[in-house]
C-alpha cells in the first residue's frame, strides 16, 4: 500500500544519503572515484532495474577496501549486472559504521560483498568485527580456491586446491582472562557439532566439484583432546564418502609441504586458526593477497565474499596502488552465487584477457607490474564494454 511504498523510498534515500557521505569522506579514493569516473550519476549505485535485480549489501570497509569496491562497482555498471547495493560505511564523523545496521542488512538480503576491516591489535575490549559478523550470522564455512592464473607470476603453475576453514571457533573462540598478575589464559573451544557440520561440508563440497581427496589438518599430537575432537568428526564424516580419499596433516608438516608440493592438494579442511595459516601460505603460490578471492556460508543461507587475504593495506591506501583482483574475483563468485553465471563468465573471461597481454601495463606493481587500480579496471571496462 501507501505506507510501503513511502518506507521503501525512504530506505533508497538513506542509501543514497549514505553514498552522497562516502563521496564526500572520500573523494580522492573508494566510492567518490566509482561515483565520478566510471559513469554513476546523480543517486543511482545500481545497475539498471529489472524484475530480478538482486539486492546486495555492500561493506567497503578500511584501507584499500573502498579503492577496491569501486572497481566493482565500475565493472557492474558496464557489465550491465542486475544489482543494487545497500552501502554501509562510517558516516561523518564517524570512525567506524554501525554493526547493527550491516548486520540486519547482511541478514535481510543474504548476500555481502565485503572489503578488509581492521583490528587494533593488543586492546582489550576492541572485538574485531570480522569475527562479531561470523558470530552473528552464525558463517561457518570459509571457503578459499587457491589457484593459479596465467598471467598473473606465481611461484608454480597449476595449482589448483581449495580450503574449507571451520569459522565460529577454535583459538578464535574470544575467551580470555588474566589468571594472576603476568600469567594469561586464552581458550581453544572445539565442539563436535561445529566440526561435524564443516566436515560434512568439505566432502559435500568435494562431490559437488569433482574433488577426489580431502586432508584434514590438526595439531593433535599436542592439542590431543581438541584436535582430537576435530579428527574424530572429520574420519566420522569420512567413512560416509567412501569415493573421496582422506588423509590427515599436521599444521606444521602442511606449511612445509605446501612450500615443495602443492600440487598434492585438492581439498584441505581446517579448523580456524590452521585455516588462516593455510590461507596465507596458499596466496603466497598464486600471486600473493591481491589476486585469490573468499566467500563465506552461513547456516541460513547467508553468503559473504571478501578478498581471501583480507589484508587492509593502510601502507599503500588512498594512492591508488591496490589491486582489485582478489575483489573482482569475489565479485565472480558472488554473481555465480546469485545464478547470474553469464555476468559472471563476462567479467571473469574479460579479466582473463586483460592479464593475459602479459604487459606491464596489466599488472599492479605487486605483480611486478606498473599499472595503478584505476589503470587495470578502465581497461577491464574497455574489455567489457567490447565483449557486450
């Protein structure tokens, strides 16, 4: 009726309200350069309407993020994609954005693309918002593809493995205290059902994908009793899929042996804190944190893509240095997410081709190239725009 209609405009404007406040906090960089250099006008940050546009909320968050956000949001508007964004940034005179408000929004439309945000490091109190948001929404399932591209230097060809991190616990659990003046605990929870559900999550992941073995990695020769818990789920969960091999790693041999062979790997499925590790050595085969992508599940339904390096860059933000591959390529699966595969196939084989000039001009100066992020995503826009 009336009344909906009135509270549906009243949300687009304070949408809108939100992007004309990020234009202003940042018109050298981030949702300011999407707004005036590649083609948004006036209040619009969607593509054009049509019956099945997907609403999508946006988190540009800290350091690069926003610089990296826009060259999505370019390559949507000329990739024609079907999405309008609900944008949750700091508002003026604000440090942060309010968490409430992304949450519900996060909760309401099901699906997030999402830049890095920063943790103080050694405050107490200081929750990362990060793990409030995997908290809340219950996203258990962090699901990283490491894999190689041409065009993109890496330190091995082929690689090709995927890793599926348990998200809601372990060392991650947030449980600290002071036990006496200079002696500190920090609580490692593992539970069976937590690991239970991510087991059965990387072997269903594994049949979906055509993935043929699945390495659990633990530390339980020290950490018996938790990681114990994990191997007991993951070999509970493995005798349900017989045609999936299955093997166990420790944490430290994996590190090493990810370094000599990657190759050896297809799927490796991690508790939380051996998941980030495992992350971070894998990006370092393919190309570093610029270039692998991340999304995470919800127990809802809810989905969240990222950058799967989730590095902020303070170092190197606001100068147009950063590169948006990661970013793109979460923007990839996302679309694949939302059964829009053809977008998807537009824009991840327009990347593919801009990389593949093997030009320097293509590459962002962590690829060894000179390209700024402005430079890579104008030429994926002409790329597009070509294809269409």
């Amino acid at each position: 009726g009336k009344r909906t209609r009135l509270e549906g405009k009243g949300e687009r404007e304070r949408m809108n309200g939100g992007l004309l406040r990020a234009v202003r906090l940042g018109s050298r960089t981030g949702v300011a350069r999407a707004t005036s250099q590649w083609g948004y006008r006036g209040l619009s940050v969607s593509a054009p309407r049509c019956d099945d546009v997907h609403r999508v909320t946006l988190m540009p968050g800290d350091g690069i993020g926003p610089e990296i956000v826009s060259s999505v949001m370019g390559v949507f508007q000329a990739a024609k994609v079907p999405v309008e964004w609900s944008i949750h940034r700091p508002a003026d005179g604000e440090s942060t954005f309010k968490m409430d408000d992304a949450l519900m929004s996060i909760a309401r439309n099901q699906v997030c693309l999402k830049g890095p945000l920063h943790t103080k490091i050694g405050k107490t109190g200081d929750l990362s918002r990060n793990h409030v948001i995997r908290r809340s929404l219950n996203m258990f399932a962090n699901v990283v593809p490491i894999k190689s591209r041409k065009g993109i230097p890496s330190r091995y060809d082929n690689v090709d493995f995927v890793i599926i991190r348990e998200n809601t616990e372990g060392e991650y659990s947030g449980y600290e205290q002071h036990v006496t003046p200079g002696v500190v605990q920090s609580f490692k929870t593992i539970t069976e059902w937590a690991s239970l559900r991510i087991a059965n999550y990387a072997f269903e992941y594994a049949v979906r994908n055509n993935r043929k073995k699945v390495t659990a990695i633990h530390k339980a020769n020290i950490q018996k009793i938790s990681d114990g818990e994990f191997l007991k789920a993951c070999r509970a969960v493995a005798e349900k899929f017989p045609q999936i091999e299955y093997n166990e790693m420790i944490v430290d041999n994996m590190c090493m042996q990810l370094i000599m062979n990657p190759h050896q790997f297809e799927i490796l499925l991690t508790p939380n804190l051996y998941g980030s590790i495992s992350t971070n050595c894998g990006i370092s085969l393919v190309g570093g944190p610029g270039v692998v992508p991340s999304a995470t599940f919800g127990t809802r339904g809810d989905a969240i893509f990222e950058p799967g390096g989730r590095h902020v860059g303070y170092d190197i933000a606001g100068r147009d240095l950063a590169n948006p591959l990661g970013m793109l390529f979460a923007s990839v699966e996302m679309l694949r997410h939302l059964k829009l595969d053809q977008k998807a196939n537009l824009i991840e084989n327009s990347i593919d081709a801009v990389l593949s000039t093997g030009s320097k001009k293509s590459l962002t100066c962590d690829l060894g190239g000179n390209a700024k992020t402005s430079d890579f995503t104008e030429a994926l826009i002409r790329r597009i725009s070509e294809s269409l």
